[in-house]
C-alpha cells in the first residue's frame, strides 16, 4: 500500500493556530487519493482562521481549503463496486461510468455532502461531512477522497477544455449560483390570490452587484449569462474600476462609490444616502430588480436593503463576520414586508454540475478571476489566509510559482 506524505497547511483549532505541517495518508478500497492543483481561498477559511468555528473546531487538526481542483492518483480496488448512494444521491444506484475514476482525471468536490429532501432540494442542517470542516481539504499536496463523498456524487470530473483557474473556481460559482436560483421573483397570482414565483435573475431586469472582487465578478458574470438587462458594479476606487472593465468588459457598467469609514457616523450615512440618490438617477428612479452584496462591507449590507424596487431581491453574500456591525439599517423595510433577501450557505450538487457544463460550452468563462499572486506551501500560511493579495480571491498553487 502506498504512503502519501504531504506538506499541508493544518488549522489546529483556534483562532490564529495555522501551521506547515508533513500529514501522511494511504489510499483505503473504498477511497481516492488526488494530487491537488490548486485550491482557492474561501472567506470561510480565512473566518475559521480568525475566530475559530464551532463545526470545525472539535474536528481539528484538519486541513482546511475546499475549492480545489485535483488529479487522481490512486483508485482504491474497490470503489467500482460502491453503488449505494448517499445524500445528493440518496435513493439511487451509482453508475458505472461516474464510478470508474481513472488516474490523470481532473476532479473538483462538493464540499457540502448534504441531506436532501424527496423533492430534491438541498437541507442545510446536519449535513452528513463537510470537506475542510470533518474531511481534510485541498491546502495540501495530496487529499484522502473518502467513501462518503464518492458515494454522495461528490466527486465530479472537470471538462478537457476547462482551466485548471476555472476549476478551481467551480465550486464558489455553483454558491452564487444556488443563491441566484433561490431568487423568487413574482410573476402573477392565481384565481384565489396565491402568489406565483419565477426562480433567478429577472430576465432583462437590472442588477447591481456592490464589491469587486472574485466572488462579485462572478456574481456579475451569472447576472450577464442568466439575461439581465442591465448590470452596474459599485466599486470604491479606480483600480478597481479598471479591474472590472478588464475581465468584465462592456458587460456590465461601473459605478465608483465614494470611500468611506466602516461604521454608522453621520457623515458615511450622508455619502451613502449620495450613493442612493445617484442610483435612483441612474436608473430613472427605477433602482435594481437585484441586488447582490459580496463584499464583507457593513456599508454594502445596509445599501443592499435600499436599492431594490419593490418587486426587487437581494441576494446577501460573503458577509464575513461583519453582520454586527450593520447597525442602522431600515429594519422599517422587513416590518412591511419589503425586504426581501436571499442569503448564501453552500451549493448543491446539481448548480456544480451546471457551471461545469456551463464551462464545457463555453458560455461561461472565468480565467483571470483569481489573484496574480501565486501563494504555496512554502509561503507563510498566516499570510495566505489573511492576504488582500490584489483584490481578487487567492490561490495556494501546489507546484512552482
């Protein structure tokens, strides 16, 4: 039996406690060992790394890091006759084709191995494991892909013409993804009144995505793709002004936001209250059909509940840990039942599959969504974890820079 031995950025189970570690693992029967690629940083990551987390912490030490792309190397004898599924798969028979890995194949992982219900939807409480949390995850040269994930259709396969960026990618974008599809939208009523609803982006509505980094360019991009009309992104300087027309082109329009404090002075409620007045002007007093907020912002949190339209959603992402600090925000607006927020907490199995597919036709691209800096396993993980790097999401790359 081999050993894989494995440098690995190994988070011990408190805050700040993150270290260079040599773990070793052996392919079992029932498992796959993948060579990781590279692997994303998650904002949940760098929230575990600060402040510890009550569903991560009694399992540590763990290897954090799930959204990863990874080659298979061994094939344990006798995953081919895993056929009981689990979870996404619960109630099926796994098929031969998905069962037969081969060494060389690009896989990426859901990192959720969720309980669903009889009509398919995803649960989000008790999931069976989650990869980072109870399963050491892709911050490591090698991973152990353990029977639950392969027998939960965990393990997807990544088209020939994907980018290993792409990949690694997939997994964030299915988040957006679920949190867009989640979106209902009122599109009539019936004889007795019931509300009729239409799931995603308002086709030919307009969108205003506030932040600019990875997540929020790929929020910016699924808007674009699903059929918006119109998609502006508020940004607070110019170099990201020109981040975004670099990768997004005439897609979408930029509007850059005044700079301000974090906190609920007198003067940032004035600039935001500028910021709202511009986009009224903006969009004929129309605002946004939908706003999604995917930045750690309090500002962006409390401007998401002011620039929908009445028939409008909002989508609340990549909060970071800042949720108490969204002091005076209309709670007016949910007393009257109109705030209408979506929020994001993983993916489910069938949107991976959708990017992937989405990335095999070519109808979505995502090169160039990642940081320029190429972190490894040589670097120092604090830095890693903790990084702005230049805007956009970083990466531990396990070969050379």
């Amino acid at each position: 039996m081999s050993v894989y031995k494995s440098k690995a950025f190994v988070y011990e189970g408190m805050p700040g406690a993150v270290a260079r570690r040599t773990i070793s693992m052996a392919c079992g029967p029932r498992d796959l060992i993948v060579e990781v690629v590279m692997c994303a940083r998650c904002g949940t990551d760098k929230t575990i790394y600060l402040r510890g987390h009550p569903n991560v912490d009694p399992y540590a030490p763990v290897v954090l890091g799930h959204e990863l792309v990874a080659r298979v190397v061994e094939v344990g004898g006798d995953v081919c006759n895993i056929r009981k599924g689990i979870g996404y798969r619960r109630g099926h028979e796994l098929s031969e084709s998905y069962l037969d890995f081969r060494p060389g194949e690009r896989l990426v992982f859901q990192s959720r191995i969720a309980r669903y219900d009889d009509h398919g939807l995803m649960l989000l409480p008790n999931p069976i494991a989650n990869l980072s949390f109870q399963i050491d995850g892709g911050y490591a040269q090698y991973m152990k892909v353990p029977e639950a994930m392969i027998a939960s259709e965990s393990a997807l396969r990544v088209p020939d013409n994907a980018t290993d960026e792409e990949a690694c990618l997939v997994e964030p974008s299915a988040c957006a993804l679920e949190s867009i599809f989640a979106t209902p939208h009122p599109i009539g009523v019936d004889e007795e009144g019931r509300h009729k609803y239409r799931a995603g982006i308002l086709p030919g509505g307009s969108v205003c995505v506030i932040g600019s980094g990875t997540v929020s360019m790929i929020y910016a991009a699924l808007a674009v793709l699903e059929g918006a009309g119109r998609v502006v992104m508020m940004v607070r300087s110019e170099r990201k002004a020109a981040l975004v027309s670099r990768l997004l082109g005439s897609a979408v329009e930029v509007y850059l936001a005044p700079r301000t404090c974090e906190d609920a002075s007198g003067e940032t409620l004035e600039a935001e209250e500028s910021v709202v007045r511009d986009l009224v002007d903006l969009t004929g007093g129309r605002l946004f059909d939908d706003v999604i907020a995917a930045c750690a912002s309090p500002a962006a949190q409390r401007l998401m509940l002011r620039l929908y339209n009445p028939e409008g959603y909002a989508v609340g992402a990549c909060f970071g840990g800042a949720r108490e600090l969204v002091d005076r925000a209309d709670i007016d607006a949910n007393h009257y039942r109109a705030a209408k927020t979506i929020g994001t907490s993983g993916c489910s199995t069938s949107c991976m599959k959708t990017i992937l597919k989405w990335l095999e036709s070519d109808r979505l691209d995502l090169n160039g969504f990642t940081s320029r800096r190429r972190f490894t396993l040589e670097d120092d993980p604090h830095e890693f974890l903790t990084t702005d790097a230049d805007g956009l999401k970083p990466v531990l790359y396990m070969g050379q820079r």
